[in-house]
C-alpha cells in the first residue's frame, strides 16, 4: 500500500464504524471500510456505556473486514462534550495549551480538572481596549466518557493514537478547503446519526462552529415503532419506505406518515435555530450552503424540508467522490450505500494520515 495509511474508528449509537484510508501524491484513497450492529444500550447518545459488548463489535469489525492496522484514531461527539466559541487573551500557542485551564475553568459546565481541553484558533483581533485577543472554538471533553471509549478499544486489542471531535472529522471528509484563504461564505455540514447529529460550520475548511444535537434518525424511527407498536427492526424499515410526507394529501397514506413528519420537523428545527444561532455569533459570516452527510439524510423528502426551513441550498454529501477506491472488497452497490456513512471515519483517518 504506497503512502501514508490510517483507521478512523466511529463508535456511534447503533453501530461501530471504521475506515482504512491511505495518502499518497494525490487524492486519498478508501483501502476498506466496514461496520457492525450494537445492540440497543451498550452506547447510549454517543457515549460508550458497556465497555466490553462495544469492545466485542469492535473485535469482530476488525476480524471482519482486515483492517491493515490496530492503531486508529477515535471520534467522540456526545452530551458530555461541550464546543463554544471563546475569545481569550492572545498568547502564543504553546503558551496558551498550558495555561488554557485556568483560562477557561468558569466558561465550562463541568470541573476543570475532569475535563479533557482543547482549542482551535478561529480569528486574532484587537478588542475596545486595543488588546491583542484570540478568537478559538473552545473544546471541552468529560474525561471519564473518553476513557471509556479508549477502554472499548484496547479490550478489543487496538492501539488507540488520538481522539478527535467527530464535527472535525465531518470538516476534513467533506470540506471544499479554499488554500487562496479568499472564501468569503461559510457552509454548514450537517452529519446525521441515530441519535447525535454534529453540526459543522467551517470557512474555507476551518471551523466557525460546532454543535452536537442529541437527536437524529432514531429518533424518528423509535417515534413509529411506539406509534405503530412495532419492533424497531420493522419501524426503521417502514420510515424509509415512506420518507417525510411532501404533500399534505401525503400525510394521511400510512398511520405513520404523520409521526414520521413530527418528529423530522423536530430535527429540522433544532438543525436550523443552531444555523440561526452562528449567525448571531460574533464573527459570523453568510452561510452559502448545507451539505448533509449520515444515516438521516437518506430520508426522503428531508432535503426539501430542511432547504425550505432554512432558505438555503441543501445538498448530499458524497465523501467517496472527493476519494479514490482501493481495493476495499465491496460492490458498486455498496460502496454506494455507505457513501453518505463514512464522512467520520473517513475524516478520522484523514487526521493522522495527513
């Protein structure tokens, strides 16, 4: 295998996920990809609660699909990780890792010494006073919930090597990066999971902001299984066949049609007061677009809807399209199939491997 190579790991809510991605001269290039089931509770909104059922799928992932590699890099984004927008003091880089927890120990809602911190420096500017101040998307991380989740992996026999915000890995797959920094409209990458949705907002490839909703497709899909008293299985299968009703006449073709519009107006919703939010923030620049990556955004309809919410262009993310396809064992069919699920993983791996 010629270049670079790395494994992105994505532990998320209804499964495990990983991508083999190698870099050489050119375009990166999808060695393998592969995912397993979890079953319901051993990861509970993101966050790892049963170490070693999740170790176990994550085992039989690598029996599976014969990852090159037990080094990989993790993605965390769930309710016990907090993204925000700061503006401190400006100091140079290294200064300002070592001094960040006395820096922000009262803008975060959880004890400093249990948190795990970092930041990614957004903008330099001079405040009222003539300071000199650095604008950073402050990142803020329980570090029981991570430890659980590198647990996961060393059960499983990995080498974990970095944990990343998965909203960041969503940034690398997708982003268009503007290398002339002459970018003057941000875009708004949308990744939705059954139960976490990571909202990205990045400029030219550099992040503006960041927020992970606790909701997603699952939810939709737990809303019609209690609707219609059907398993999970049989309500996920019934959401996809009907998609969000696009005309009213629609609504009343299944018993569930009308569940099924509820709760994706819900997640619209949320998706566009976090849109309307950034563009209140300081700093905020137009958004041009919203691409949307993850298991949520095969639902039919639900493109239409969020545009017409948000006034804005929505598209699809194809992650696989900006990437060549190496040897990974699956079919056009498939490869098609999971093109909108491997924007994690993928930009996992594409932070170590670059």
């Amino acid at each position: 295998m010629a270049g670079r190579s790395a494994v992105g790991l994505d532990i998320g809510t209804s499964c495990v996920r990983a991508a083999e991605v190698s870099l050489g001269k050119g375009t990166p290039r999808l060695e393998r990809f592969g995912q397993v089931a979890l079953p319901v509770g051993a990861v509970r909104d993101g966050e790892v609660i049963d170490v070693d059922i999740v170790a176990g799928a994550i085992k039989k992932l690598w029996s599976e699909v014969k990852f090159g590699s037990k080094r990989v890099a993790i993605g965390v984004a769930n309710q016990k990780v907090v993204v925000r927008q700061v503006d401190l003091p400006w100091m140079e880089t290294n200064e300002l890792h070592k001094a960040l927890a006395y820096q922000v120990a009262d803008m975060i809602p959880m004890p400093v010494e249990q948190a795990i911190l970092d930041f990614f420096p957004v903008d330099e500017f001079f405040n009222d006073s003539g300071e000199r101040m650095l604008r950073v998307l402050l990142v803020a991380a329980a570090r029981d919930m991570v430890e659980s989740a590198l647990r996961a992996a060393q059960r499983a026999g990995l080498k974990p090597i970095s944990v990343d915000l998965s909203p960041f890995a969503v940034i690398r797959s997708l982003a268009d990066h503007d290398h002339l920094g002459i970018d003057s409209q941000a875009e708004a990458l949308v990744d939705i999971g059954a139960k976490v949705t990571n909202i990205a907002v990045h400029q030219g490839g550099v992040p503006r902001f960041v927020r992970i909703l606790l909701m997603g497709g699952g939810d939709l899909t737990e809303a019609v299984a209690e609707r219609m008293g059907v398993p999970l299985e049989q309500a996920e299968t019934t959401k996809h066949q009907l998609g969000i009703p696009a005309t009213p006449a629609d609504r009343d073709v299944h018993p569930a049609s009308r569940v099924i519009e509820s709760s994706a107006n819900a997640l619209v919703e949320e998706i566009r007061g976090s849109l309307d939010y950034y563009l209140a923030s300081p700093g905020a620049v137009p958004i041009r677009r919203v691409v949307l990556a993850g298991g949520g955004a095969k639902l039919s309809n639900f493109v239409g809807k969020l545009s017409v919410a948000t006034r804005l262009q929505v598209e699809t993310a194809s992650p696989m399209a900006k990437m060549r396809i190496g040897k990974t064992g699956l079919s056009d069919d498939q490869l098609a199939h999971i093109d909108s699920l491997v924007a994690v993983p993928v930009g996992l791996a594409l932070g170590v491997a670059s």
